[in-house]
C-alpha cells in the first residue's frame, strides 16, 4: 500500500495540474486525505480505478461536511496619529495600539469519499473536495458514473447538504421527500415549526368545523344569558 | 428466470459506457405499462419501505426504491450529543445487530483516540459479534422462506435458535435486542463463568440447528425452483456498486473485512470465507448457511480461550471525554455488510460530524439492476435475499 504522499505524486504523474493537496491527520488514526481540484477530480478519480498498482475499485463511503462561515477575531497591530497633551502643549504624537479585527472566513461544503481496493485487498485512500461557497456555487463532478455505489450516497449529501453533483444520472433527494425545501444536515439549519404540515382536503372539512363550533358558542352563550 | 429477450441487455461489456446503470428496457409490442407502488405497508418490505414497480403483464419493466419512511436524521442526532450519547442509538440503526453497531462506532471512537481494548475484551466482542451473526443468518433465511410463501413455520425454526441467542444476550447485557454494551476501549459489564457456560451450551447445540435447517431448505425443490438463476449480480457490478457482506461473496468476490483488516482479534482464528458462484438468490442463501457454520468455528475456538484480565482499558475517560482534533473511519463485517463510522473531531465532547455508512442501503443500489425483466413474485424474493433492516436505510 502506498502512502498518502506517494499516491499524490502518483496522480500528478498521470494527470498533468491535477492540484492534489495533501491534508495531514493529527488524530492517532493517521488517515490522510488528499483534496481534489473539482475541475480534475473525474480524470483522478478514473486513474485511481484503472491504475494497476491502486485497482480502488471500490469505493465505500460518502459523507457530506459542512463548514460554515466562521467569524475569525485577530489583533492587529494599528499605527494611528493621536493628538496629546505632552506638558500643557497639545502634539500630534504616533502611537501603536493593538486592535481586534474580525474578518469572515467563507464557509464550503466539503464532500470526503473513503476508497479501498476489493483486488488488492488495501486501503483506505482518502479523497476530498469543496465547494466555492455555501449558496450559489454548489457544484461538484459526480463519482456515479465511475463508482456505482456513490449513487445513493450522493443523492443523500444532495438531499441533506444541498451538494448539487454534476453528471449524477439521477439526482433526487434521497430521505426527505420532494417538494421539501432546506438541507437538515447543515450547521445552520432552524427546524419550522410544524413540518408535517401537508394541505389536505381535510383543511376545508376543519374550517367548517370551526366555523360551526364558533356558530355554537354563540348560541350557547346567549342561552346562558337568557337564564340569567 | 430471465427471458431470451431481456438477458441480453444483461451482457453489457465493463468497457462500454454507462455499463453499470440498470438498462431501460422497453415493452412487448404497444403493452401498456401498470405502475404499481409496493408499499409502503407491504409484508415483503420488511418494514416501510416502497418500490415504484413499473409492469408489462408480470414483467418488471422498471424499478425505483423510494426511501425516508422511517428518517429520524440519526447523524443529526448524534452530533448534539456526546459520543457515548449516541452508543444506545447505534443499537436502533440494524436492530437486529445491535452488538456490531456498537462495534462498528466503538472501533471508530477507538481509531479517532487511538485507545486499546484489552485482551479479554476482544474475546468477548467476538464471541458476542458471530453471536449476533448467527442469529441474523438464521432469520433472514426465515424471511426470505417466509416471502417464497412458506408463512410463518420455516421461520419459527429459526427464531426458536435465535431466542437462545437472545437470552445470552439478555443475561449478559440486560436486553435482548437494544444491548448498548460495549464502550470506548472496552467493554461495559464482564461475562461470568456460568454465562460462559450456558454459551457453550448454546453453541454446542448450533450445528445440530443448521443440519436440520439445512435438511429441510437446501435440497428442497421448491426452494431451488424458486431461488436458482433469479436475482443474478455479476461480480464486477457488485464491486462496482459497492455491495458488501453476504451479498458481494454471494456473487463469488472474495472481500471480508475480518480477514481484510483483521480488525480486534481476527487474525487469531482460523476460519474460511464462503463465496457463491452464480450470485443468484441461491447463492446468497448459501453463503448465509456456510458463514454460519464458520461463525461457529471461531465461537469454539472463541469460547475455548477466553483470557482473564480488565475488560476496560484502565486509561480510558469516561467523563470528560474529549477526543483530539482529527478524523477516523472504522469499519467491521457487520452480518449485512461494510458497517463503517465517520467521525470528525474539533476537540468538544460532541462529534463535529459522525456519519454511518450503512450496508443495507448500499446494498439497495442494484435492486433494479437484479429486478428488470423478472415476475412480481420474484422482486419479493430478490428484495428478501438483499436482507435489509430499515432502520439502517433510513436512519
């Protein structure tokens, strides 16, 4: 089994600019990944499948990550030009202050896939890749056509993560059902407060009903006025 | 079997385009097609699960599963809540394994801290793990009998084992099918001799089980007449889709990750990995009978040489229990397939992400690639022979 490195000198070898970027594992697990240049990942992806020495024919698992945008707080230093009183006479002196600036890292989805090889008998080999940001440029090139098995899976990190995968031959949501509207697994995601809501021709039975029930009320109330 | 007509479409070179998508098959003549929904309260589904069936006459045209019936958002769950939170909830994903699900997310756990589990710990997740093998096999096999029309007595054969089991299971860890035994680095309570005993028991009286299971299934004629040649799966599809478990070797691949990885103690037994040759229906149920038996092979050898010693790594936390930075994924050879756990730190108690990867619905994938151009009948068979538990598709 080759190393996470040497599989990265591998795949630019076969693939000229692939952009492979290795990220190291700090975890005792030491399973290293590498990041995939979404514009390459379908020409790597079919080398790593037909490559004899790592024959990863079989890619097991899918998973979706979400980073959102992250509020990062750094002190800077500040030259600024303050006007003081130095011994009764007012001067423009320099002065170097630290300050707290904070400053927005944009936030991505992140899809990992974890290969092994079935003819080889080793793995895992770790891949990555992100998109742009979190709202409009979403997309990523689809494994399905390569890997059978991403289908479901990536249909689910569509469904739950609003991954939109490019080339998937049949991309629906998976567990939510259509018509639904946000992504669950997202970091920010608000549950609404009634989301089993669903029209229902019962809607206009419950409203008559209501409305008698009210109609009623009236009645009784004035009934009991009467009494009185 | 598959008719003349269709089979083809079946024999598509591992070159060509688009080779491992379902074919879209066309109707005889202007046929008009009968879309049928099975399910999602259907007896076959085991559970609430539907397959939009599209029909000409009785044969199946196209296929498309439709799941979330039973989504509770499992992974969303799991990261607000600590790790050993979410140990009782792995129970609910296949609640018929609940002893590999805890496994599978305690190797995880164990990847991710780089904790070790002593020796007799490992003893009992194995003798615990084909435990719970065993009696998976035994009712798939009771189901799968069950949906060929047999109701209810073929299966009460198997479930009668499968309480033996149980009732281990409920001496040891207190319930019969949520167990929520073992823990990070160990396990929760120690086996007495006397429940070692009664296990010995148990398994003494296995052999005898599947001899009898077999005389009455194996050579039956209506059982071969139903099974052989339905449902094939070609071994490059199989890899290809991601299938694992007894399904993959079914179809002649040989991958077990408990030889594979040789996770806990695996390499210490000697046992042999069965494979099919036709990947049919047949073939599947083979594989289940003969892992069986081998599972009872290490439960010999298992139960033989259990050591003494801690059954917790000493070292472990329990409380303030916070993993370094990183990510691990662990798997095992869960009785239905690749069970594997993602899990990402950021050094809080509570996991960042935690994602299962769950066999039955990978194995789902090619359910219209084994169904096209086959009758009715045999899509509740084929569907039975993938042996799925909803709760793990779902999630």
């Amino acid at each position: 089994m080759k190393t996470a490195e040497e599989i990265k000198s591998a795949i630019e070898a076969a693939v000229p600019g692939a952009g492979v970027v290795l990220i190291p594992n700090t975890s005792p697990s030491a399973q290293h990944s590498l990041r995939l240049d979404p514009a390459h990942a379908v020409e790597v992806a079919k080398f790593l499948r037909d490559d004899a020495d790592l024959a990863l024919d079989f890619l097991s698992n899918v998973t979706g990550v979400d980073w959102p945008d992250k509020e990062i707080t750094e002190k800077v230093k500040v030259t600024r030009t303050v006007s003081k009183t130095v011994d009764g006479v007012e001067q423009q002196v320099e002065e170097t202050v630290e300050e707290p600036r904070k400053h927005i890292q944009p936030g991505c989805l992140e899809v990992v896939y974890h290969l092994f090889s079935m003819a080889k008998k080793h793995g895992p080999v770790i891949l990555r890749m992100r998109t742009v940001n979190r709202t409009d440029q979403v997309e990523l090139p689809s494994f399905t056509p390569i890997w059978r098995s991403a289908e479901f899976q990536e249909r689910e990190i569509f469904d739950l993560y609003g991954v939109v995968f490019t080339g998937h031959p049949d991309l629906r949501r998976l567990l939510m059902w259509e018509g639904f509207k946000d992504h669950p697994m997202r970091r920010d995601y608000v549950d609404p407060d009634d989301y089993e809501y669903e029209p229902t021709p019962h809607d206009s039975v419950l409203a008559r009903a209501a409305a008698h029930k009210a109609a009623t009320e009236c009645v009784a109330q004035e009934g009991t006025g009467a009494a009185q | 079997m598959t008719t003349p007509a269709t089979s083809s479409a079946f024999l598509r070179e591992k070159n060509e385009e688009g080779w491992n998508r379902p074919p879209i098959m066309e109707p005889d003549g202007e046929a008009e097609l009968l879309e049928v929904a099975m399910g999602p309260h259907h007896p076959s589904t085991h559970g609430v699960f539907r397959m939009d069936v599209a029909l000409d006459g009785e044969r199946v045209i196209r296929l498309k599963p439709v799941f979330g019936y039973l989504h509770r958002n499992h992974e969303k769950i799991a990261e607000g809540a600590s790790y050993l939170a979410s140990m009782p909830y792995t129970d609910r994903l296949d609640y018929f394994c609940s002893l590999t699900n805890n496994w599978a997310y305690a190797l995880a756990v164990e990847k991710l801290t780089g904790q070790e589990v002593p020796e007799r710990a490992e003893y009992i997740r194995v003798i615990l793990a084909e435990l719970t093998r065993i009696q998976n096999h035994a009712s798939a096999i009771g189901f799968l009998i069950q949906e060929m029309g047999a109701s209810g007595t073929p299966l009460m054969y198997a479930f009668k084992e499968r309480e033996k089991i149980l009732d281990l299971f409920e001496a040891l860890t207190g319930s019969r099918m949520m167990c929520n035994y073992m823990r990070f680095g160990g396990c929760r309570v120690d086996i007495s001799a006397a429940w070692l005993d009664a296990a010995r028991k148990v398994v003494a009286g296995l052999p005898d089980f599947i001899d009898e299971f077999e005389n009455l299934l194996s050579g039956n004629e209506i059982l071969m007449a139903r099974c052989q040649g339905v449902g094939i799966l070609r071994p490059e599809l199989a890899v290809n889709a991601g299938i694992t478990g007894p399904m993959l070797r079914g179809s002649g691949v040989n991958y077990d990750i408990r030889k594979v990885d040789h996770y806990g103690i695996y390499d210490r037994f000697k046992f042999r990995v069965p494979l099919g040759d036709h990947g049919d229906v047949y073939d599947r149920y083979m594989v289940r009978v003969l892992e069986m038996r081998e599972s009872i092979i290490i439960l010999n050898q298992a139960l033989k040489e259990v050591p003494g010693g801690p059954i917790m790594d000493p070292k472990a936390k329990i409380r303030g229990f916070r993993p370094k930075p990183g990510e691990a994924y662990g798997r095992i050879e869960a009785p239905k397939g690749e069970l594997g756990f993602y899990l990402i730190s950021d050094g809080s108690p509570n996991p960042y992400r935690y994602r299962v990867r769950p066999p039955s619905l990978i194995n789902l994938t090619v359910l219209e690639d084994m169904c096209l151009g086959t009758n009715v009948a045999d899509v509740v068979l084929i569907f039975g022979s993938v042996d799925i538990v909803l709760g793990e598709v779902d999630r």
